[in-house]
C-alpha cells in the first residue's frame, strides 16, 4: 500500500465509487473532536486554564494580600520614623505644650480628677463662711453695670459649664507643684452682689492658698481696706510679668480681704504698680520663679490668648507663685461688690465696681457690659503644670483662632506624654483635613472590566453567547457607581449587562426519538444537550470597608438574570433492534446557543440572587478588585432524570475599574 | 510535496487551517477505505475522524524515512478503524466450520474476485455480507493482509478467518454469477 492508493479505483479513486458525505459535514465534527483534545492556543484560554485551579487563585490570593500588608506596613513605619522628631522638638520647648490643654479632653479630665490634690486642699482649706454659690450671669452683669467700670471683662462663671472655678472649691488657692491648679479666688466669688458691703464692712477673709516650695511665697495676706483705699498703686498682687500687659491686669478688691499684713509685700519689684498705669501693679518679680518662668514662656507665646498685650484677654496674672497676685490696688471706696467676678483664679478681681473708683481702666471705661465683654470671651481659669508643663484649663477666649493653630502645631504630642490616658490620637492639620473629607460624600462612577475564571467542577469554554468563537462580547465594560459615605465606607451599584458564567458539564435534556434521517429510519436517535455556559445580566450592589491602606473588604448582594447561554448538542443514533447488532454512535455534536433549544432553556431558572463578597484595592482612580459571588438556589431546579438541580451559580472574577466622573457632596 | 510539507508544520503548529486542509485532502480515500469496513456513513466518518486525531495528535513523530505520509496516515486511520471494528462489530468464532474451508482461499489460486470489479459494485456485495464477514472479506481481498494477519489484528482465529472467507465467496458467488457471469 502507497501513497498511490490514492487514485486506485478502491482505495481512493479520483470519482468516488459510493456517494460519499460532503467533507464540510465531517470537518466540524473534527473540529469538535480537536478542540476537545487539542484546543487552539490563546492567552486568556491559556490563563484560564491555568487559573482554573484553586491553589493558583489562592496563591495569588494570599500574595496580593501579603504584598498589600507589607506595602501598607511600610508606610506606616515611615509615618512613625517621620513622626518621632516633631515628638522631640514639642517635649523640648515648653511654650509649645501649652497649647494642648485647648482639647477640651484636658480640661474635662482637669476638672473632673477627682484626686487632684490642688481640690483637695483648697477643699480642706475652704472657710465655713464661704458661700459656694456662684452668681449667675444676670447677676454679674447687673453689677457690672451698676459699676459702670470695669477693668476686665469675663465671663461668668455660671455662663459655661467648663468653668473651672465651679469645680473647684471656692475657699483658696492652691497651688500644687505638680499640678498648678489654682481655684476660683474665693475673695472675687464670695458675695459679689453686695453692693452695698464696704471695705470694713465686709468681713475679713484671708485667702488661704497652698502652695509648693517652688512656686510660693507664702501665705498671701491680703491688705487692709485703708491700705488700699489710697494706694491704689502699691498693689502686692501684680498682674503678669509684663508691663505691656495692659488689659490682662487684674483688679482685686482689697477691702473685703481683710487687713493682713503683706510680709512679702516688699519683695516684689512691681509693687509699686504699674507705672504707666495707675492702680496697677506692675509686675512682680516672680519671674524668678520656675512657675514663673513657665508662665512667661507660656505668655510670651505669641499665639496663646493670654499673651500680654492680647487686647481682649481679660485679666490674668498668670504668675504660678503669686496666684492672688494680680489684681490692683483699689481704692478705698471700692467695694468688693463689683461684680467683677474673675472666673480666673489668677485674676482677682477688682474692687473698683461702684463706678467711682479712682481707677479706670482707660481701655474698659465706659464701655458698656456687652461690649466689653466678647462675645465667646473665655477665660482660662486654671492651668495646670505638670512635669513643669503649663496647661491651660479653661474655655476659649477669643482670638481662639490662633490657639487652635497652636495646638494644630502640636498634635503630635503623645498623650502619654502628659500623663493623660486616651486611646484618642492628636489631631493635626492633615487629620483636620481628612475628618473634614470624612463627612463629605464622594459620589463617582466608572467603567469596569471583569474576568470570570471557572471554580471547582466548573468548565472554561471560549465560546460566546451565540456558540462562536468571538468571546469578546465577555468583555463589555460594565459602568458603576460609587457613594462614598467617608473615606472608609463606600456604596457601590453596577450593571453588567453581560456576565458570563462558567458552569460545569451537566446534562440538561435528553430525548429519544425516531431518526427521521435518511436511511437510518430504523434507528432511534437521542438527543442530549450539555450545559457549557451561561449568561447572566447582573446589578450588584455592594458596601466596602476600608481594612487598612488601600484595601477594601465588601459584600453584598446580586440580582442576576438570566439572558443566555450555551450547550453542546450530540445527536446519538442507536439500533433499536436489541437482538441484532448493535452500536451507539454520535451522529452529530456542536454547540449552540442555549435559546436555540426552547425545551432546553426553559428549565433554567431565569432570576437568581447571589451574595457577593469582595476585596478590592483602590489607588487613585484606579480600582483592582477580586470579587466572588454565590447564588443562593440552584439554577437548574430539576435535572433530566427528574431529581433536584444542586449546583448553583459560583464564580470568581477580577474586575478592574477606572473612576470617570468624580464629585464630592456635603452631607 | 513543499505544500503537503508546509501543511504538516501548521498541523504541528495547531494551526486550525492546516489541519482542515491535510483532512479534507486525505477525506475521500480515507472515507472509502473506512467505509468498506462499515456499513453506514455515519461510522465510517467517526472512524476516519478518530484516526486523524490520531494523526493530528502525533503528527510531530512522522518522519519521512519511515515512507510517504499518506501511506502512513492511511496506516493509522486503518489501523483505528480496526480497532472501532473489533469493539462494536462482533465477530462470530466458527471454529468448527474452519475445516471447511481450509482449501478455500489458498486453493484458488490467489484468485482475487474483488479486483474484477468497479469500484461501486464492492461497496454493493460487501452490502450483502454480514459485518463480520465484511471486514474480514475486506482486509483479505483488498487490503492485502495475509489470514495469519487478519487473524492477529481481529483477535480471532485463523480458521475463523477462513471461514469468513469462505462463507464471502459463497455469498458472492450467486450475485456475480447472475451479475457478471463470472466464475469464483
């Protein structure tokens, strides 16, 4: 036998000698055989292929994961190693610290400390005259206006809950070396609505103040009536360390606190007053103090309200060794009934409330209650010092802009730093920044792409939804839209209009009937048509959770509907004649599309609802998600030989998306 | 033989183009070689398409010192067809009728009935014979292959062989004898 065979009369003949079948019908049956065994090669067969298996998905899986964390760690580790000097710099310069305490969170735990040995003693040491009422606000203005002077104007105390001084005990000043806590003086908080009290009339009071070795000077005893009636410049308790401290000066009423002495009297350099004022006090050498120093550090901040020279800062002698320093000597015909109640403990306040003191306050006189005060002035009423750090408990005075930026100077103070427990991290401009994004609403929608990979006994299959081999059509883009409700949580919805899924072999129907063919008219020819793909029109709608860095974690849920698919079709033909000889042969096989076959189709169930749940990985516009979704019934609810369907809908697909049109809302 | 040579590097390429053209140029002869062991059409393209993904699947191992590639895609295609004969087509072992025709075959004289004939009228007797005889009628009276062959390749005997051989000419013999006025 040769190849000349080929021509012989019954080997091969050029004519052929029977009516032999048309190649073009045996060719696609060939065709059906070698893409089953010997598929053409493409790049996405080939990769869903090798994609097809668990272990690969898992590895990739678990890298993209690890790669992410180690990204996301990285970073992270610079922002620390970035973090630790402005650490450093802040613990280095006190008058940077002190603008933490404008977190309310100090003041509210200043307040509240309960063991604070500041309240303690000033409790312990509190008078039993001593009223702890605290005049409200029509009160105070009732005898600010009746004083028709004023030299400082403050808010009172019963106006803001943070007020320090209702906190504290109203019976002296204490001051702890610690914990520079000073209290509401009780010589400016006792009794301020009388009016009518004079200098002798009012009943001696010795301000009994705590204080440490470093910061005090003894038990401060407050002048005589007459001493102060004609000395209004020779007031022991000074105003800050400043002579440009013009409005900051405090006035104290020196008739209600009694004839004490003044042993250190002497040893203040400002004694005198303050020269260019008169009836104040200049200020006192306390400077030398180390509280003094902090306080000078702390009031040379320029962006601290208390700075000396701040127009509207009430007054305040902030010097920690004198805290019933300030004040000015009043004249004798002041009466401690003023009114001006100096929520600040280092303020005291004046006595020059009967509007016809010998003391006016160029800067105040005149002006009406209202408009001296601010409209949010805040005092600081307390400070606290700890580890030789000063802290201002108090509320926002006004100018409180340039505080705020203070303390968004220093937001990278540790809280531990300062001996406050809190899970809280500082905030900073950028997280100011970012907490105001939180409450934008982000809106944007894009287009993605997606690619599906068959899971367990699920089969790839390269053709489309007309049984061709154009698979393009897997690939339309499917637009989505996004709600960002913060920077961690976002809504998604889509549409896909066509979504493929793979599914495994299963037989969907078989029948047997009569071959009608030619010459084959005593066969029975059985039909069957396996299951390859399908396809699905889908609305996902979904919510994502930003884990950490750029990598979101989601659910959700899937409508699913279905529109398409296809199946192979094999057309057996079998010897009816069970006695004889007999042999089952395929006659015909190929793919068609599913809608071909309305016996087919229509035992598909056609809606399915999925859960869906999702990793994705957002950089900038950009979004690489890894998605899987499972349906939850079966989309074949009954199987040829009548039994239950069991296998639902499941895929794994990488979509990648590109955000279009972006626009941020407000909530 | 540049062309047929540029077909098989694309059939070794899996290039579908290829692939279609070398079958559809080897189809008929193969078709009809497969078609005298089978009665229907149907069974013989499945034997023809089973042989060339035989042929597909390693056409990488041919080699031209080994003969013409026809000669050795007809092999395979034979070959394969045997081997769908042996499976679905049940030969029946008449050993004890093969003393009957011991002298068949060999005492003719190498008498080749089938050669006298055109191409169309073997399709027509092979019609009239039993599958089994068929087959066997086939590769003694056309392919060539000696009983011992037959014998091997269908997993019979050689007596069976010649029974087969004998009960062919005896079924032959009335229709050529009123056909052709011939003598077996």
């Amino acid at each position: 036998m040769s190849e000349e065979k080929k021509n012989h009369p019954i080997h091969g003949p050029a004519e052929p000698p029977i009516p032999i079948p048309p190649v073009e019908e045996a060719w696609p049956l060939m065709q059906q055989k070698l893409d089953a065994r010997m598929p053409v090669v493409r790049w996405h067969t080939t990769l869903g292929r090798h994609l097809a298996g668990w272990k690969v998905l898992s590895a990739i899986t678990a890298s993209t994961i690890v790669s992410v964390s180690a990204f996301w760690l990285a970073r992270h580790m610079n922002n620390n190693r970035q973090s630790k000097p402005a650490v450093t710099q802040s613990t280095a310069a006190p008058q940077d610290r002190l603008s933490q305490p404008a977190d309310p969170r100090y003041r509210q735990q200043a307040q509240d400390k309960p063991d604070s040995k500041i309240n303690r003693e000033a409790w312990k040491n509190r008078q039993p005259g001593d009223n702890p009422e605290i005049p409200n606000d029509q009160e105070w203005q009732n005898k600010e206006t009746s004083a028709n002077h004023a030299k400082k104007t403050v808010s009172p105390p019963g106006s803001q809950s943070n007020d320090d001084s209702e906190s504290a005990p109203e019976s002296g000043n204490s001051i702890d070396s610690k914990s520079f806590f000073i209290s509401k003086n009780p010589l400016t908080s006792k009794n301020p609505l009388n009016s009518k009290n004079t200098h002798g009339s009012t009943p001696p009071r010795e301000s009994k103040t705590t204080v440490d070795s470093k910061s005090a000077r003894g038990p401060m005893n407050l002048r005589d009536n007459a001493l102060h009636k004609h000395n209004t410049r020779s007031a022991p308790f000074t105003d800050p360390p400043s002579s440009t401290h013009r409005n900051t000066r405090a006035h104290v009423d020196l008739a209600s606190s009694g004839p004490p002495p003044l042993p250190d009297r002497s040893g203040y350099p400002g004694a005198a007053g303050h020269p260019n004022k008169p009836g104040h006090s200049k200020a006192p050498a306390q400077s030398k103090s180390p509280g003094d120093r902090n306080t000078k550090g702390y009031l040379n901040n320029p962006g601290f309200p208390d700075n000396p020279g701040h127009p509207n800062t009430p007054g305040h002698s902030i010097s920690s060794g004198r805290p019933n320093s300030s004040g000015h000597s009043n004249s004798s015909n002041h009466s401690n009934s003023s009114g001006y109640h100096n929520s600040s403990p280092h303020s005291i306040s004046s006595g020059d409330s009967n509007g016809s003191g010998d003391f006016k306050d160029p800067d105040h006189a005149g002006r009406s209650d209202k408009s001296r005060r601010p409209p949010q002035a805040t005092v600081f009423s307390a400070f606290s010092l700890q580890n030789t750090r000063i802290y201002p408990i108090g509320r926002r005075l006004q100018g409180a802009d340039s505080l705020s930026k203070n303390i968004d100077r220093h937001k990278k103070i540790p809280r531990a730093e300062n001996g406050m427990a809190g899970n809280d991290k500082p905030a900073g401009p950028s997280k100011k920044i970012s907490s105001k994004r939180e409450h934008d609403l982000l809106m944007s929608a894009g287009l993605s792409i997606a690619k599906s990979f068959p899971i367990g006994r699920q089969q790839f299959s390269s053709y489309n939804v007309n049984a061709g081999s154009n698979t393009l059509i897997d690939y339309i883009p499917a637009p989505f839209f996004r709600l960002s409700i913060n920077n961690r949580i976002y809504l998604e919805g889509a549409f896909q209009w066509n979504s493929p899924q793979y599914t495994s072999s299963q037989l969907v129907d078989s029948s047997a009937d009569s071959s009608t063919r030619a010459n084959y008219q005593g066969y029975l020819e059985i039909q069957k048509v396996t299951l390859k793909k399908l396809y699905y029109t889908d609305i996902p709608l979904t919510i994502h959770y930003r884990a950490f860095g750029n990598l979101y974690l989601g659910a959700g849920l899937q409508y699913s509907r279905l529109w398409g698919g296809v199946a192979q079709e094999n057309a057996h033909l079998q010897t009816s004649n069970v006695n004889g000889p007999t042999f089952d042969t395929l006659s015909t096989s190929g793919m068609i599309a599913l809608k071909n076959n309305p016996r087919a189709y229509g035992k598909f169930r056609k809606e399915d609802w999925r859960f869906l749940l999702e990793a994705d990985y957002a950089w900038r516009r950009f979004t690489l998600s890894l998605r899987y979704q499972q349906a939850f019934t079966p989309y074949l609810p009954a199987l040829p030989d009548g039994s239950k369907g069991k296998d639902r809908n499941a895929s794994l697909s990488l979509h990648f998306g590109y955000n279009i049109w972006e626009r941020h809302g407000r909530k | 033989m540049e062309e047929l040579e540029k077909t098989i590097r694309g059939c070794i390429r899996n290039d579908r183009s290829s692939q279609e053209k070398l079958y559809k140029q080897f189809y008929i002869p193969l078709f009809c070689m497969c078609r005298r062991f089978f009665q229907h059409d149907h069974e013989a393209i499945e034997s023809v398409n089973d042989g060339m993904l035989k042929v597909f699947l390693n056409v990488g191992t041919y080699r031209e010192d080994r003969g013409k590639f026809f000669n050795w895609v007809y092999t395979i295609v034979r070959n394969t067809a045997l081997d769908k004969v042996r499976k679905t087509v049940p030969i029946p072992v008449r050993s004890e009728l093969a003393t009957l025709a011991d002298t068949t075959p060999d005492t003719d004289g190498g008498y080749n009935p089938v050669l006298s004939l055109e191409g169309k009228d073997v399709y027509i007797l092979l019609d009239r014979l039993s599958p089994a005889t068929r087959v066997v009628c086939t590769l003694f009276y056309i392919e060539g292959y000696p009983i011992k062959d037959i014998a091997e390749q269908l997993e019979i005997s050689t007596g069976t062989v010649k029974w087969h051989l004998s009960e062919s000419r005896k079924r032959l013999r009335s229709v050529l004898e009123r056909n052709f006025n011939e003598r077996l």
